[in-house]
C-alpha cells in the first residue's frame, strides 16, 4: 500500500538537515583547511574536522528528504502541473537570490582581497554576467535550489510513471528490498561511482563542470523518492536503524586515520589511500542519512505545534543564512576573541538576525513569501451558518494549498 499522507518525521528531518547547514557554514571562517569567502587569521583543524563529518551527511540528507517531498507533490498532479511548482518554488527564488542574497557575500569577498568601492560600485559589476570567481554572477550555497531544480524538470515524467499504475510490478519488485538488509543495495552505485571519479572530478557546485557530483547528489534524491514510493523500504531503514548508524560510526574510524597519519615522507597519497579515503567517506555518507531516517522514523514521527511554524521557515532560513554568515564573519574575524567565542557568536548571532528577517519581513507579505518560495498567505472566509432560526458567523480557514512548504 503506497503512502500518500505526509509523514511528519520527514519534515522534522528536513529542519534538523537545515540546522546542520548553519553549524557547517558557521564554521567555515574558522576552519584549517578549507578556502571560504571570509577567514579567520587563526584557525582550527578540529573545526575542519568536524565539519568534513558534517559536510558528508548534511546535503545527502537534504537530497534524500527532496526526493520524498517531490514523491508527496506529484500526488494528484500532472507532470506539467509538478514542473510549474517547482518554476515558482524553486526557480523564482533562484533568480531572487542570484541578484539580492548572493551579492552581499561577494561584495564582502572582495573587500578583504582590496576592494575599496561602495556597494553599488560593486553591483554593477553583477550585471556584466560573468561567473564567478573572475565576476561577480554566482548562486554561491544556492546551487542545491539549481539543482534541485534541473532533478525535478528532468525526471517528472519518471516520477509520474514511478507514481503510476504502470509501475505495479517494478514496486513489487522494490519490495523485496524491504526484506532483511537488502535495502543498503540502494547506495552501492553511488559507493562506487563517488570513489572511482570523486578525486578526477571535484565538486564545483556549478552544474556545468561537475561531472561527479551531479551523478552523486540525484543518487540520494533517487533513493528518497524509491524509499518512500515503496513503504517497506522505510520499514526497513526504520528496522535496520541501529546497524546503519554502527556502520557510519565505525566508517568515521579509517577516515579520520587516513586524515591525521599522512605518509611519513610527506608525499602526496598513494592511490590506494585516496580510493580507501573516498570509499569510506561515502560509506559514512549513505549509512548516516539511511540510519538518520530509521532514527527520524521511530521517534520523529509525532506533531509538535511548533512544527507547521519551523518547516515553514526553513527554506527562507537557507536562502538567506550563508549571506548573513559572511557579513557577519566580515567583522567578527577582526576581533582578539578566541575562534570557539568567534564561531559560537557566529551561530547565535546568525540564527537571531535570519529568523528575525523571515518573521517580520518574509513570513506575513504574500509578496515576499512568493520571492523566497514559500506557499501564499491563508485566506480567510466569513460563512453563514443556518441552525433552525439562529443565523450566526464563523471564519473558516481556507489554505491555499495542502502541502507544507516544500523545497
């Protein structure tokens, strides 16, 4: 039997997802070994450390909860109709960001590499078009919303022959997957499609020129939309929680080795190091998300009357966070305070100025709700309600549309 109700710990997940991108980008100012719009003059190899953890699970997880949202929007929708949801959801607020959120990060950029200009000095150079690092068009951390995009127009007639009757037989067949631990077949491709080309292909989050990663990141969203296409494999992954989760911990173990022992004459690694490091790395990848969403199953699935609220915020909170990190990090990097106060600030300050923005300024003006994707605003209805001679006024609540906000 399919599921065609939303399932509450998916959007749960999908806010603990959006958590992790504010932890991850917080702390790219501060970490050793990675190249970021704003750095610290000190940094921290813990910090890199925990972030690589962080940046192997966080966008996996979120393209896996897409690939479930995309399944719950083609219900009752023809393949054009999915298509002009995702122009408005997705599109527009792509094309909102390139030219309002992205800028401000690039703006900061330049100003430590010696730019002396003001502000619309600078934006005026947005309009030349050229891509970024040499210009100053790019959509920065936006390009999850790009390609996101480009999954859902590519493969909604796949979605909808997924959905469909005609698919009864590849369903049954996806059940046997349910049974035992043969669901985790779902991430062998992707095992070894990430170690073989990984290193040859580096992620550039460009569409165009990330041979590699394209293929990697629509292996997660793929899963998703099968797992929760065929219930037993959610089943599963809610049975086999405590083994995925052991197999992520124990992966974390030849990874972090490989990274604190380099070879001891100082050479670049072997190549059985880098597939070793990679293969791992990916392991860690699929076991956490598949392990996160048994977890999320059996103890996320439950309402909370702050959730309609958070799962709302979430998608603006994206959009806008890693523009009010960097501006942030612009001056805080400039202090004498340790890096743990400069990250911590980093993240407290960060989260109170992005919710402050989406709850007065996004969340109550259909205008701006449309711009950063959101659903429109709730109508309200006055009804007349006739009881024998008594002729009374109740509001009746009429959404827009039935589904949360979804990304």
């Amino acid at each position: 039997m399919e599921t065609t109700q939303r399932q509450t710990y998916l959007d749960w997940l999908r806010i603990i997802s959006i958590a992790g991108v504010l932890i991850f980008h917080s702390g790219m100012p501060y970490a050793d070994d990675e190249w970021w719009h704003v750095r610290n003059h000190d940094t921290s190899q813990l910090m890199a450390m925990s972030n690589y953890f962080m940046h192997l699970v966080r966008m996996p997880l979120l393209f896996f909860i897409s690939g479930t949202v995309s399944y719950y929007m083609m219900q009752r929708r023809s393949a054009w109709s999915f298509i002009g949801l995702r122009f408005t959801r997705l599109f527009i607020p792509l094309v909102v960001g390139m030219f309002i959120i992205v800028p401000p990060q690039i703006y900061m950029e330049r100003l430590t590499q010696g730019f002396t200009g003001n502000y619309w000095d600078f934006y005026k150079t947005v309009f030349r078009f050229e891509p970024y690092p040499k210009g100053s068009f790019s959509w920065h951390h936006l390009w999850f919303i790009c390609y996101l995009f480009v999954y859902d127009l590519v493969f909604a007639p796949v979605f909808m022959w997924l959905i469909s009757p005609k698919s009864a037989r590849f369903k049954q067949a996806l059940h046997a997957l349910g049974k035992g631990k043969w669901v985790y077949l779902l991430a062998i491709p992707s095992i070894v499609w990430y170690t073989m080309f990984a290193r040859k292909f580096p992620e550039t989050n460009d569409l165009t020129h990330d041979a590699c990663f394209i293929v990697y990141w629509l292996l997660f969203l793929l899963a998703g939309f099968i797992c929760i296409l065929q219930p037993s494999l959610m089943e599963s992954l809610q049975r086999n929680r405590r083994f995925a989760i052991a197999i992520g911990f124990i992966s974390l173990v030849p990874i972090y080795y490989l990274w604190l022992n380099p070879p001891a004459n100082g050479a670049a690694w072997s190549a059985l190091r880098g597939y070793s490091f990679r293969s791992f790395s990916v392991i860690v990848a699929w076991s956490w998300v598949l392990g996160l969403v048994g977890y999320g199953k059996q103890y996320l699935n439950r309402p909370h009357r702050s959730l309609a609220y958070l799962n709302q915020a979430v998608y603006p909170f994206y959009i806008l966070h890693q523009t009010i990190i960097v501006i942030l990090a612009y001056y805080i990097v400039k202090t004498n305070d340790t890096v743990i106060m400069k990250y911590i600030y980093t993240v407290g300050v960060t989260l109170f100025f992005t919710m402050g923005i989406y709850h007065l300024f996004i969340r109550p003006y259909a205008i701006t709700r449309f711009l950063f994707g959101m659903k429109p605003l709730e109508k309200k209805v006055e009804r007349l309600e006739v009881s024998g001679t008594d002729v009374r006024k109740t509001e009746v609540v009429v959404a827009e549309v039935k589904e949360a906000v979804l990304v």
